[in-house]
C-alpha cells in the first residue's frame, strides 16, 4: 500500500513538472483580418463632453510569433463621428499604421493552444478626412493627421487551433487604453487658455483579430 502510494505522489510530482514546463520556444508567421475602434477620445470642459471622435473600422494584420512574443503590423480603415456639444455631428474618415509589440505565454489544452496578452501598439495617423473628403488641415486651420498618432496599452488573450502540422488559426480579442494625441492636447491647451476647466477624454476600444499562421 504505501509504495502504492509513493508511486502514485511520484507520478503526480512528475505529472506536475511537466504541466510546469515551460513550452518550447518557436517561431512562427501569419496574418489576417481585424475589427477595431476607439470608443473615447476628445475633450471635456468641467463634467460636460466638449466634443467626442469615436471610430470603427475594418483592417488588416501581419505578425512574427516567437512562443513568448508576438510582433505585428497592422492597417485600419477607420469610420467616426466627431460630436461636439451644442453643434451638428461630422463623419470623418481616419487610417492608422500600427506596430505592437505584445508578450504572451502559452497554456495547450488538447489541440487548443491558449495564451494571455500585454503589450503596447503604436497607431500612426496616416490620413484623417472630413465627410467630404478633405484633409482636416486644408487651409492650415486644421489637425494634421499625424496629430491624431497616439501610443495605445493592450491586454487580452488568444487562441491558436491546429489545421495541419503546420498550419494554425489564429484569433485573438484585445482591448487598449490611448493615450492622449496631440490634437486632443492642442484643444485642451486652447480651452485652458481661454479660462475653460479642460481635460481630454481617455481613448480605448477593442480590437478582434483572426487570421492564419504558419509555424516554421
């Protein structure tokens, strides 16, 4: 009986050295579609919203996995309302160039293959338009769309499920916290000139990727 037992502890204290094991490092390759926006963003003045940009959009992602990091680009074509209080909403058009960087650490359940998210995006404004197409500074009056570039915090989590060898499915859900632009800077340093109690409305939104990658 009691070896019995030693023999069953001494499996289980295998079992756990394995379960504790830290995966393999590999590399691997992909890319895919995206969903995202930016829910905030914009001004208050005291507790009232000055004005509000949300956007939503679709995209389209690259990425370099390395078990313990994931490296990507992605492009985002975005749809947004400029709402300002007190006056008549504008549809705007923005694109953004992001690069992330994310650290990530697998779990593998059976085929699935699971894996929490940090990490930081930078999102280049590569082109912000009013509803008739114009660039926001025409005439010099306005942001440039590089104004709009901003650092953004994600955290989420991922799922890689086996076709072949391989081959693998990808998806992850994702969701950031801007940081502030500097057209929202520009407008609260305006504000505040002018004796208003201006402060920036934070900026996050999710962002839902799935694509295909390949393991090398």
């Amino acid at each position: 009986m009691k070896k019995a037992l030693i023999v069953v502890l001494f499996a289980a204290m295998i079992a756990s050295a394995a379960f504790a094991a830290p995966p393999a490092l590999k590399m691997s390759a992909g890319g895919g579609v995206l969903f995202a926006g930016d829910l905030g963003g914009g001004m208050k003045i005291g507790s009232t919203d000055a004005y509000k940009t949300p956007w939503f959009g679709p995209g389209a992602f690259a990425f370099f996995d390395a078990t313990y990091a994931e490296v990507g680009v992605d492009f985002i074509y975005g749809f947004g309302t400029m709402s300002p209080t007190g006056g008549s909403d504008e549809k705007y058009k923005i694109m953004n160039l992001g690069f992330s960087l994310l650290g990530k650490y697998p779990f593998t359940f059976g085929k699935i293959t699971a894996f929490p998210l940090l990490g930081i995006e930078y999102r280049f404004a590569v082109s912000a338009k009013d509803k008739n197409g114009d660039n926001f500074d025409k005439g010099g009056n306005g942001p440039k769309a590089a104004d709009f570039s901003a650092l953004w915090i994600q955290i989420g989590g991922g799922v890689d499920y086996p076709i072949t060898k391989q081959l693998y499915v990808r998806g992850e859900l994702l969701y950031g916290i801007r940081l502030q632009n500097k057209a929202e800077k520009d407008s609260v340093d305006e504000a505040k000139r002018d004796g208003d109690d201006a402060k920036r409305r934070w900026g996050h939104g999710p962002t839902i990727k799935i694509g295909v990658g390949y393991k090398f």
